[in-house]
C-alpha cells in the first residue's frame, strides 16, 4: 500500500470514527462502511481502526472474522454465496454448485480470472423452506435450479 492511500485511509477512518464515536459499539459500523467501499478490511486498516479506538488490533480482527459479510482479503465485485444448510443439501444444492462453478470457471473458495465474482458457501441465508437458496451481494434468490442459478450470474455480469 503506498504511502499516498494509506493517509488517505488513515483520514476515511478519523471521518468514521467522528461519525459512530470513539466508543467499542463503533467498531461494527465502521468495519461495514470500510467493507461497503473496498470489498474487504486491509491489515492497516485493522491496524489504525484499533489505534483510533483504541482497542487491541486483535479485537478488530476478531470481529471480522466471526461475521461472514466481513473480509480480511480482496473478494471480486459479486459476492456469490451458496446456502449449505441441511435443507438446500436435500434440496439440490450440489447442482447448483456444479453449475456455478461451470459457467464462472472456478471453484467454492475461489475468485474468477477477472474479479467480477467470488463464489463461497454461507452457513444460512434463512430461507430453509424454499432452498436451495443463494445470495449475489446483497439480493437473495431462493427455489434454485441450475439453469435459474445460472441465469443470475449472467444478469449479473
């Protein structure tokens, strides 16, 4: 990170920080106006969000890392995730799957060539009753097939 963007952030930050307050409740708001606009939180920023809150670093990422719509590395600019829950299993999640990762070109966990999706399993997305579900950022579709699945994906490049 060169030094012009990290002063840059370091003042986006002190602008958060004015807005929520220097108390501990700010830490989420800020970590989802930083996730919002970069797609994930670099090491500084987890860095100088505790050195203006004041709380040890390890706070700050162990926040990040308990919510899943938090990052700690760059995702592509559609966030593809798949509901693995019991039920979207019974359902017919694993041909969603295949066709997913057939028509992007690369596996759960992976980022395309281009970085325009990232695809990655979600634990719940809460629509149990009409899985399989996915969300694309932040629009959920339920009832998938492969060919609805796909579909989306291409609606959404």
């Amino acid at each position: 990170m060169l030094i012009e963007e990290k002063s840059s952030l370091v003042r986006e930050i002190e602008e958060f920080v004015k807005l929520y307050g220097k108390k501990r409740s700010s830490l989420l708001p800020i970590l989802h106006e930083l996730q919002n606009k970069y797609r994930y939180i670099s090491d500084f920023a987890q860095q100088e969000i505790a050195r203006q809150l004041g709380i040890h670093p390890v706070e700050v990422y162990g926040v990040i890392s308990f919510y899943s719509f938090l990052n700690t590395e760059p995702k592509g600019r559609n966030l593809v995730r798949i509901c693995q829950s019991v039920t979207c299993d019974m359902h017919g999640k694993e041909n969603i799957v295949k066709a997913i990762e057939r028509e992007l070109g690369v596996e759960i966990g992976g980022t395309t060539k281009d970085n325009k999706f990232t695809v990655e399993y979600a634990n719940c997305l809460g629509l149990c009753d009409q899985g399989p579900a996915m969300a694309v950022n932040d629009r959920v579709y339920f009832n998938l097939t492969p060919e609805k699945a796909v579909k989306i994906l291409n609606e959404a490049k």
